[in-house]
C-alpha cells in the first residue's frame, strides 16, 4: 500500500523540491501541496493522507494551530530550523509525531516519511535533544517522571526513545526483534499513561535517565 502525504510549505522550492523526492519513491504518493496553513488543513481533510509534512511557521495559519485542527486525522511531521525550538515544543505537544530539519537529507526524509506513517515518532536526533534538555533545564529541580513500575528492558527502551531512536534502531541497540521492541514501546507508554513516543522522549530525560548535556 502506498503512503500518501501532503507537503505543505510557504517556501514553493522547499516544497516542490519534497514533493518530487517523496514521489519519485516506489511506495509514496504526494496526493497535494499547501502553500499555507489553511490550505494546509484544507488538503488534509479533502484527501486524507498518512503523513502530513508541515512547516512551522507559514502565512493565514502557522503550523502550530494547523497540526492541533489535523492531528486526530494524520501523522505530522514538522519542519524546522534551529532556531525555532518554542515552536516545536508547542507543536509536538498539540499532536505532531515529530520534526525535522528543513536541510534534512534526501533519504532522511524519506526514512522519516515511512517511519512516520507505520506509526512511530519522528525525532531528528540533535534537535531532539537540544529541545528536551532545554525544557528540562528550565523546568528544573529533581526528576519529575517515575519510572519504577518499568522492568529495566523497558527502561533501556525508554532510554533509546529518548535519543530519538527508531524501533528498528533499538533493537539493534537491545538485540532483540522489532516486534519485541513495540511491545516494550506499548508497555512503556501504557505504564508512565504517555500519550506517544514524543512525550517518552521528553520522559527519558525528566525521569533521569538521561542527564541534559551527557551523550
């Protein structure tokens, strides 16, 4: 089955220059372009795609109201640079599965497409942390998040999601198959009540595991 996406950026290069990656791909379909945030929500309810790549910042509606109308209908990705990390927090807690840089790589994009629409979050590793340490930072004061009700294959888990690790990616870390990683994934969400990978990722760091600033 083929896996149909919306690029919706203001930036037309950036855009057409996605769009032709993705649907030059075997298995991916562009089914729309958005130029803003209205035509972005608009694209989504009208053709009902898997994943919706979408900017941050965009004219009529910014991504950030955009992904909190379309979260409940698709998978968003959010693109972003560096320096928009207030953004990506916001967007990430309104729903979106993920984000990556606008100067990603050809087939970081794509891998980041089919990993979002099997259902997994998608984290740029560096931004991922660079965000989630700076909220930890700022929130301060001892860990907030609980972790001992997680067996410690579940906190290994835990751990590698909060690199930003795909499934495939920590079971090559654990050893073990994807399908027991997703079931440690199922039972981590289910047990610390997180709403998806995103949210265990910013738990890692707010339960300890990882300290802001280590590698």
């Amino acid at each position: 089955m083929r896996i149909r996406v919306v690029v919706a950026d203001d930036q037309e290069l950036v855009r057409s220059g996605f769009a032709m990656i993705l649907d030059a791909q075997p298995d991916i379909t562009v089914v729309a372009e958005a130029g803003d945030g209205v035509a972005a929500v608009a694209a989504v309810r009208e053709h009902a795609p898997d994943v919706l790549l979408l900017d941050i910042r965009m004219p009529r509606m910014d991504g950030i109201e955009a992904v909190g109308l379309v979260a409940g209908a698709t998978k968003v990705i959010m693109l972003t640079t560096f320096d928009q990390d207030d953004y990506v927090f916001a967007a990430l807690h309104a729903g979106a599965s993920g984000f990556l840089l606008k100067d990603v790589r050809r087939d970081d994009l794509v891998h980041a497409v089919r990993v979002t629409a099997r259902g997994e979050a998608m984290l740029a590793p560096a931004v991922a942390r660079r965000l989630i340490e700076d909220v930890v930072r700022r929130r301060g004061g001892p860990p907030t998040v609980d972790v001992s009700a997680l067996t410690a294959r579940e906190r290994e888990a835990l751990l590698h999601l909060g690199r930003g690790l795909t499934n495939a990616e920590i079971a090559a870390e654990l050893v073990v198959s994807e399908h027991t990683v997703k079931t440690h994934v199922s039972n981590v969400l289910a047990k610390l009540q997180l709403r998806d990978r995103v949210q265990a990722a910013i738990a890692a760091y707010e339960s300890g595991l990882i300290v802001p600033g280590s590698r």
